[in-house]
C-alpha cells in the first residue's frame, strides 16, 4: 500500500465515519424535536380553540342573559325567544348553537333541524359514544368539554368535534357548542411534512460536505489544485437562500396566526367589553372603567394588526408588489413625516413571489435606513417594467453617504445585494441626483410567462 493510499484512507475514512455519526445524531434528535414540536402544536391549537369555543358560549349567554333571568312575557314566550335567537346565532360556516333538555329531547339545532323534537339520550356516534348524554352530563358537572365525531356541514362528512355545554338550570336545558377539530390533524401533518423533509434535506447537505470533501481531499493528495473558495460560496448562498425563504414562511405564519386568531379573540373580547358599557348606565364609575379598557384594547388590536403587517404584508400576497411599495410608502409617510412619492408600474405574473418578497424587503430596508441616517425631507420610490428587465429605483434628498464610499456598502447593503443576486438581479449604490443616497436594482423578468400570457 503505497503512502498516498494511507494518507487518502486516513483522511477520508475519519470523514465517512464523522459524517455517519453526525447523520445519524441529527436524524435521531430531528425525529424527537418533530414528536415534541407537534405535540406542543397540537395542545396548543387545542387549547386555542377551548378558549374560542368559551368565547362563543359567553357571546351567546349574553345575548339570551335578559330573556332567560327575567322572562318577560312568561317562561313559554321566553323560551320560544331564546330558541329563536339560538337558531339565528351562527359563526363562520360550521359555527352553530344546540339546545337539549335534561332527558335528550332535542330543541335547538340549526344545522340539523330534523333532530328538534326527538329525544337522542341514546345516540351513539361511529365511535361507541354516547354523545348527547355525555354533553348533558358534562352540562350538569358545571360546564365541560367533550370530545366525539360529528356532521360537518361544509363538507357532509362525518368529524371529529370538540363540544362544550352548560347548564341553564332555571329551564333544565343544556345550552352548547363545538368547532370540529379536523384542522388540527392536517396542520400536525403538515408541520410532520415540513420536519420530514427539512431532515431529508439536511441529511443530504450532509452527504453532499462529505462527498465534496472526500473530492477535495483526493483532488489535493492527487496534486490537482480545486477552488475551495467557490465552493464554499455556492454552498452559503444557497444555504442564504434557504434561510431567507424559512425567513418568510415563518414571517408568514406568525402574520396570519397574529390576524386570524390574536385579532379575532381581541375582537370578542371588546364586543364583551362594549356590552358591558352599554349596559352599565347606571354605574359611572363602571362605564369609565369600562370606556378605558375599550381605549386599550382598540389600541391593542392596532398594535397587533401593525405588527402583523409589518411581519408580513397582506397587500404583497393578494395585490402585488406595486400596490404593496404604494401601500409602504404611505404607512412610512404617516409615521415619519418625510414625504414618499410613489410611482409603480404593476409587473403582474411575470416576476416570481420570492423575487417580488426580495424587492420589498429592499425597499423596507432603505425607509428604514432614511428614518435612522438620511435627515431627509422627501424620498421616490420608482417601479418600471422594460421588455425584459425591471427597474427599482429609490433615491432620497438626504445628507447623503459618507465620501469615500465604503467599499462594498455596510451590512444592510451586502444583505440586499444578497436577496437580489439570489434572483439574478443586480443592486447598486450611489449618489441621487438631487443629493443623498440612490438605490437602483434591475431584475430579470421572465419572459416566458409573459408570452403565455
């Protein structure tokens, strides 16, 4: 065995058994954070909609409490009100009110009217439960959950569902609700998907450093020079690029929890809050306290809806980029107080989602850095479509970038030539022609749509 052969199976037979050893570890730890993450998820959306669903009950009470404690007109006349207002009161497609009395006559249900009048003590559903019974049951206990599968309205299949019932024990009724929880098992899924392929990806990162290093080592003990550099160049901006697109899933995901859940929870609760005021006349010092929290939580759920925005901006997704640079340069005009002129043409299908995302964190970027460093008093904002290319342009009137220019611009710039150069475009720096700093990127369209089009 000669010395090269020795000296390329000590280097690369450590490498093969590292490489092993840190696949296998990372695939080990990476399946029991997936087990963990989704069980977390899991308890979390499901206690999400526990709460929801006592949001829902509490809007209900309050809107039956007068009927049902004073009775105007008589017990029957009464009921008859509140059975009517039971069956109007619905939320989302799904979202409905029921209505039993303690021996399981049915009286109340708006998706399944056929039920109203039987008596459904013994109904079991395709699991063996007896549903009805345990609602009742749960009702009588002071109020609880219960897990069994359903008629989901929306699709005609049967589901599985998270009820809750309470007691009005002035009628003998059980007054409940539910949310069908078949969400959950497809966002587990999906979140197991999303775990399950980032493994497979980084186990093959994983193969392709060893491969490459196995390369680079017998290039190397072979005499035949390899650029490391540019390999090690590619494999970071593609690792960049990945980042970047986690980066906004993620800035996505957080967005549309904060609108949808957040802001709607925030929402009942004011509703709540405002009945309270409305009822609370004859108290004036309730009705301030009550006006106070209404203050803080309209200004709570601007908050939420700001960040959410700034997160991810809603407009990009659903009205493109230029509605989106409008949009931006208003909100930046409102807060800052330097006026933004914005002139955008739209570029429809023929840029794809990341490069339209990569554009407007460019954007995002120089406003912010306007706000910080320019002292400027009016900033353009232009978007034009060529044949071919997209030309962004923002320019400032501003004090302008220091002289010399620093070579290869700060941080900031290098991450927005980054996100740029990762869609084939180009990003550079310089002065306005009216002082202060311009900004000016040009960006491939494609084409190819454009024609299909």
């Amino acid at each position: 065995m000669t010395f090269k052969t020795k000296l390329l199976l000590i280097t690369i037979l450590p490498l093969i058994a590292v490489s092993i050893l840190i696949g296998s570890v990372t695939y080990y730890h990476s399946r029991t954070l997936i087990d963990a993450q989704t069980e977390a998820v899991e308890k979390r959306i499901l206690a999400s909609k526990r709460q929801e669903i006592r949001n829902y009950v509490s809007l209900a009470l309050t809107s039956i409490e007068e009927i049902y404690e004073n009775q105007p007109g008589g017990r029957m006349v009464a009921q008859d009100e509140v059975m009517r207002i039971l069956r109007n009161l619905t939320f989302d497609y799904d979202g409905y009110f029921f209505a039993y009395t303690l021996d399981g006559t049915s009286i109340v249900h708006p998706k399944l009217p056929h039920l109203v009048g039987g008596n459904w003590w013994d109904l079991q559903d395709d699991n063996g439960d007896y549903v009805i019974r345990n609602l009742i049951n749960a009702a009588k206990n002071g109020g609880g959950f219960h897990r069994y599968v359903w008629h989901k309205p929306s699709t005609g299949t049967v589901e599985e569902k998270l009820g809750y019932a309470i007691l009005l024990d002035k009628w003998n009724w059980v007054l409940g609700t539910g949310l069908y929880t078949d969400d959950i098992a497809k966002e587990v899924a999906a979140i197991r998907a999303d775990f399950a392929r980032s493994i497979r990806q980084t186990l093959f990162v994983i193969f392709l450093i060893t491969l490459a290093a196995i390369i680079i080592a017998g290039t190397l003990i072979a005499g035949v020079r390899f650029s490391e550099q540019r390999f090690a160049d590619t494999r970071l901006k593609a690792l960049t690029n990945r980042i970047l697109q986690v980066q906004e899933q993620e800035r996505k995901r957080v967005s549309t929890e904060l609108h949808d859940s957040i802001s709607q929870l925030l929402v009942s609760v004011r509703y709540g809050v405002e009945m309270i005021h409305s009822e609370a006349n004859q108290n004036a010092e309730l009705q301030a306290q009550a006006a106070k929290c209404l203050t803080i939580l309209d200004g709570t759920i601007t908050e939420v809806r700001r960040i959410s925005r700034d997160l991810r901006p809603s407009v990009l997704d659903d009205m493109g980029l230029a509605a989106a640079l409008g949009s931006l340069g208003k909100e930046f005009q409102m807060q800052s107080g330097i006026t933004v002129n914005v002139e955008a043409e739209r570029c429809h299908t023929r840029l794809s989602e990341g490069a339209k995302t990569a554009l407007y964190r460019v954007v995002q970027e120089c406003m912010t850095n306007v706000a910080r460093h320019a002292e400027a008093e009016e900033v353009s904002i232009s978007l034009s479509v060529g044949p071919n290319t997209l030309d962004l342009c923002v320019e400032d009137d501003g004090i302008g970038l220091p002289q010399p220019l620093p070579r290869g611009g700060g941080l900031g710039f290098r991450n927005m030539r980054e996100r740029i150069e990762t869609y084939g475009g180009q990003l550079s720096l310089g002065r306005g022609k009216i002082g202060g700093t311009r900004i000016e990127v040009e960006m491939p369209l494609d084409n190819a749509t454009a024609k299909a089009a």
